[in-house]
C-alpha cells in the first residue's frame, strides 16, 4: 500500500530526498546525451522516468526553507543544447497541441508545443537541483529544494504532464507517418 499520508518535512538527506536527486541525475545524463538515442529510445526512457521524477516529488512531502537567492548554474546555452538536441531526435514529432496550458486560457484552440521545449524546462529545473546537491552546501540544497518544489506546483509538474502525454502518444498514437 502507498502511503498518502501528509510526510514530513524534506530533510536533504533524507531517503525521498535523495531518491528525488537519484532519477533526476538520470533524466539529466539522459538528456544530455540525446544525440546518441533513437527517437524510440529517448521516448522509451522518457516514459519511464518522468513518472518516477513526478513520484518522487510527491514522496519528498513538505518543503521548508526562506526564499532566498541562489545563483543559477545553468546559461541559455546549456537549455538550447537540450532543446535542440530533443528536436533532432524527436524531428516531426517534436510538436503536439495541448490544452493545459496557460494560453489556452486566452484562446478557443489548442496551443502548439514542443516536447524538446518540455523537457529543456524540466531539465533546467532538474540539473538545478541535482548541481546544488553536488555541491554539498546544506543550506543551498536546502534552497535549491524548496525552489525545485514550488516552481513544480507552478509550472514544471503541469509541463512534465503534458511531455508525458505528447511522448505517449509518439508511441502508441498510431499516427500516421509523413
């Protein structure tokens, strides 16, 4: 049985912690070397970690910690490798229309997005996290945390939903090949 009670404050070395930081540093690894992977591996992959990321972030429970500032590691160089690379390997079935999303809002026709988009927001939220880990700093994991949690209530849960439902569809969609 799963337990569904409200958890305890995340601790950064606490088990869930660390089992957060554990298949983050797996989507990472395997989005930085998606030019190696056949758009039937990266989906195949992709399809068994973003649940396991969204799991776990579920399993960590309540994050404390001051909002504070925190200097941010990764450039716009580092998201447009991802980005691009996903869009290579991902080539006509990068795009899907979607509805969850916040212009959609403003609209009466779904939203054009991307799932090389998705996945370099959630790389950039996951390489984040797993970086100030690296650095063993309590304090800056302990910010880096509460910060990877509250921008996955705010955005980046909601973006790996919908990268789940794009890739799902890449493979059991039965489109139709161009």
């Amino acid at each position: 049985m799963i337990e569904t009670e409200a958890a305890p404050t995340a601790q950064p070395y606490s088990p869930s912690v660390l089992d957060l930081i554990k298949v983050s540093t797996e989507v990472c690894h395997t989005l930085e070397h998606v030019r190696e992977l056949s758009r039937e591996e990266l989906v195949r992959r992709m399809l068994v970690m973003l649940p396991m990321v969204y799991l776990k972030v579920q399993l960590i429970g309540n994050v404390d910690s001051q909002p504070g500032w925190r200097q941010q590691r990764l450039t716009e160089d580092d998201y447009n490798y991802i980005r691009e690379g996903v869009s290579a390997v991902m080539a006509e079935r990068d795009d899907y229309l979607d509805v969850f999303v916040q212009d959609f809002r403003y609209s009466d026709a779904p939203v054009l997005q991307t799932i090389s988009e998705n996945l370099a927001d959630i790389y950039q939220a996951l390489r984040e996290l797993v970086e100030s880990f690296r650095e063993g700093d309590e304090e800056e994991m302990r910010l880096a945390l509460y910060e990877a949690f509250e921008d996955f209530k705010l955005s980046w849960g909601q973006t790996l939903l919908n990268a789940l439902r794009a890739l799902h569809d890449a493979t059991y969609g039965g489109r139709e090949e161009e």
